[in-house]
C-alpha cells in the first residue's frame, strides 16, 4: 500500500481502494480571494476538481466551485458498490503547503480542544488532495533543554489537532525537533510512530528520516521527504546516522539527493520540504539557490520550504515548483511581519506536472492562528508575495527545461 493507512478521513475511501472517488462541490466561503498563477484572484466557480467531500471552501486556494454560503454540502460518499468500476478520471490534483507551526507559549491553548481549535483553518486546508506543513517541535513532556537560545515543545495531541485542521503529513525536518535532548527524542519519535498523520525527516536512523511518504492521489503517486538545511546546534548533534535517530539534512552531502533520485524510480511525483534560509530575509540566500538547483537537477517536482519567519519567493524554475519560504504558520508571533503567512495551493495536472498555483493571504492571530486579514492587510501580504518572486528569480508559470 502506497498511502499510509492512518490519513484524513476525507480519504479513506481512497486507502481502501487505492482510488478517490469524486468529491462533492465545495462551499465558497466568505474572505479573502486566493492570488493565483496570473496574479490575480481566481473567481471560485467553475473551477474543477476533487476536493473533500463535505468540506466547507474557503478562499485558500484557486480550486473550489462555488455554492452559497451558509447551504448543506451534498452527503460525503460511502465506499463503491462492489463491483462496480472504482477507478475516476485523474483531473487536476491540488497540493496545499503552509509554513512554521508549534504549539508554544498561549498557542498551547489550542490543544484543550484539538479536534475543534483549529476549526478556522479548515476551510484553507482541507480541500487538497494533500496538506502539508513544517512541526517545528519537540513532541515530549520530559527531557533537558538544550544549549540553544529558544525551545519548543508539545505533546501528541498537535497532531490530531492538524489532522482535524486538514493536514495530511507534516516534515520536522527542522532546528527545534530535537530541542529536548535524547530523552524528549526517544518520546517524539514514539509520537511519530503512534501519530494519525505520517511525519517524514525525522526517524529511528537514516534510512527512516530520509525514508519519503508515499501517497496515491487518484492513481498519481506523489512522496514527499523533509529535510534540514539551518547551520545550527540541532543539524551538528542530531543527524541521522546507520544506527542513530535524528533528522535528515539537506545539502551539502549526498544522502538526501540519493534518497531522492531513489522516491524518482517510484513516484510520478516528487516533493521535497526544506528547513532553510536566513532569518527574517524575504529574498533566498546562495545555499537555497544551490540546493534546489541540485534538487531540481535529482528529478524533484516541488519544493517549498521555511524557517526565515519571512515569505520568501515563489513560482517557477523551469518546470519545477519552488517556494523558497513560507514563513510562520501556526505561531506565537503575532506582530507585523512575523505574523504575515499563507497557505499556497499548487495544482498538478493529469501527468503530475506543477501547472498553476494560488495564495492565500493570512495573518498570525493573537491566538496563534492565522486567519484572513482586512482587505489593507491583504494587499500587504499579496504585494509582498509578488516582491519575492521577483528577488527570488521564479517564474509566474511553468518553463519548458
């Protein structure tokens, strides 16, 4: 079985039968418009595709059909007549990505309730074929702090809480996994092992942290590996090795474009999830640029990353999909421009190949929650969206090598 059996229940239909049967339309939803590919917003009807069933549609992405606010969705369908023919046109097939999430300080408060405080989100998460973010945390109770100047941690009611939000798997890829020593490590690792989402970039040795998700969208097989790129305390005492936990590490070095010329032979679609870039600097340094020329070079499709608490550039590099920078997602920051966020939305077509993208523009809540900003808000965020492609030297559609 390609895709882990524990995913969102919006498509367990597709587990079973390695297949998705076709959604009902999705709910417009009042806010903000999605900036798509051309710049602009994308109007909402029309627009095709296999979104969850049931979902209400926010404006996260240029991919839901309109109906009226405040109406009942359609019923979500059961499993297919046995029998009967399970397998659906493969249409256009959307990936979600948001940026830095943990649970730290006041947003610990959204865990009391997991299955519900994350509710504001859904509309901008859940109606992808697959949602995917950065865990930047230890998941752990115990454990010494480290020698490093900030620590996050949480425990394993996160990942049901970005499960309910509509999160399909998460990287912790990143410079705050191992933020409690070995002991806080041993128990995020038995939190990856139990969790209802499967967590990539982080394992027991390498061959599990460099190991990628594999998921079956319709017939198109997609893996997604995470990998860490930030100079720090965490990528010089935790790497994974042959008999020792920690997270993968990005460039400079082999193991993660050898795992990715390995996901190639298996996939239709590759994704990489980076830890990368310079602190609170919207434009990609030179070790971005020369790994994801590197990557590209290995046969990746998409790559998105994050932890320069900025939105960096996004857009195209030839054929691939790159999204330097993200920025914080679900956070403790909630002042102007550490709270400037999104969810991008990259749309593949029939033979895997990035073809559009859309952006939805939010803003970190007092909470720790993003959400829709006013419209000046918006405009802020859009324009600074834009801005970095430019620095960032991508393309606004796909090129031909």
């Amino acid at each position: 079985m390609l895709r882990p059996p524990d995913l969102h229940p919006r498509r367990r239909a597709e587990v079973a039968a390695g297949l998705l049967a076709v959604g009902a339309v999705l709910a417009a939803c009042a806010g903000a418009p999605a900036l798509g590919s051309a710049d602009r917003a994308h109007p909402a009807a029309g627009l095709t595709g296999s979104p969850a069933p049931g979902t209400p549609a926010g404006t996260a992405s240029s991919t839901a059909a309109g109906r009226p606010a405040g109406t009942t969705p359609p019923p979500t369908p059961g499993p297919p007549t046995p029998g009967t023919p399970t397998r659906t046109p493969r249409g256009p097939i959307r990936l979600a990505f948001a940026g830095d999430v943990h649970f730290a300080d006041q947003v610990a408060a959204l865990l009391d309730h997991p299955q519900d405080s994350l509710a504001d989100l859904r509309p901008f998460l859940a109606g992808a074929d697959l949602t995917v973010v950065n865990l930047e945390t230890a998941i752990t109770t115990r454990g010494t702090p480290q020698a490093k100047k900030y620590h996050f941690r949480t425990a394993p009611a996160a990942l049901d809480a970005l499960r309910a939000a509509g999160v399909d798997a998460v990287t912790m890829a990143n410079n705050h996994a191992v933020d409690y020593g070995e002991v806080g490590l041993k128990d995020t690792l038995a939190a990856r092992a139990a969790s209802p989402v499967p967590i990539v970039g982080i394992g027991k040795d390498a061959a599990a942290a460099y190991a990628p998700a594999m998921f079956d969208v319709r017939g198109l097989k997609i893996a997604l590996l995470g990998a860490t790129q930030v100079p720090d305390w965490t990528r010089a005492t935790w790497p994974a090795k042959a008999n020792r936990p920690g997270v993968a590490l990005s460039l400079p070095g082999d193991r993660l474009l050898a795992a990715v010329r390995a996901a190639r032979k298996k996939a239709d679609v590759v994704v990489v999830y980076l830890h990368w870039g310079t602190n609170y600097v919207n434009c990609p340094d030179a070790d971005q640029v020369r790994t994801m020329t590197a990557l590209r070079k290995a046969g990746v499709d998409i790559i998105v990353g994050a932890h320069a608490h900025r939105i960096q550039g996004s857009g195209w590099m030839g054929k691939t999909y790159v999204a330097y920078g993200l920025g914080n997602f679900i956070w403790y920051g909630s002042q102007e421009p550490d709270s400037r966020t999104g969810v991008l939305t990259v749309t593949l077509d029939a033979k895997g190949r990035p073809v559009d993208q859309a952006w939805q523009p939010l803003l970190v809540s007092p909470d720790g929650v993003p959400r829709p900003p006013d419209a000046a808000g918006q405009a802020r965020i859009e324009a600074g969206w834009l801005a970095a492609r430019r620095c960032a030297h991508l393309s606004s559609a796909p090129g031909t090598s």
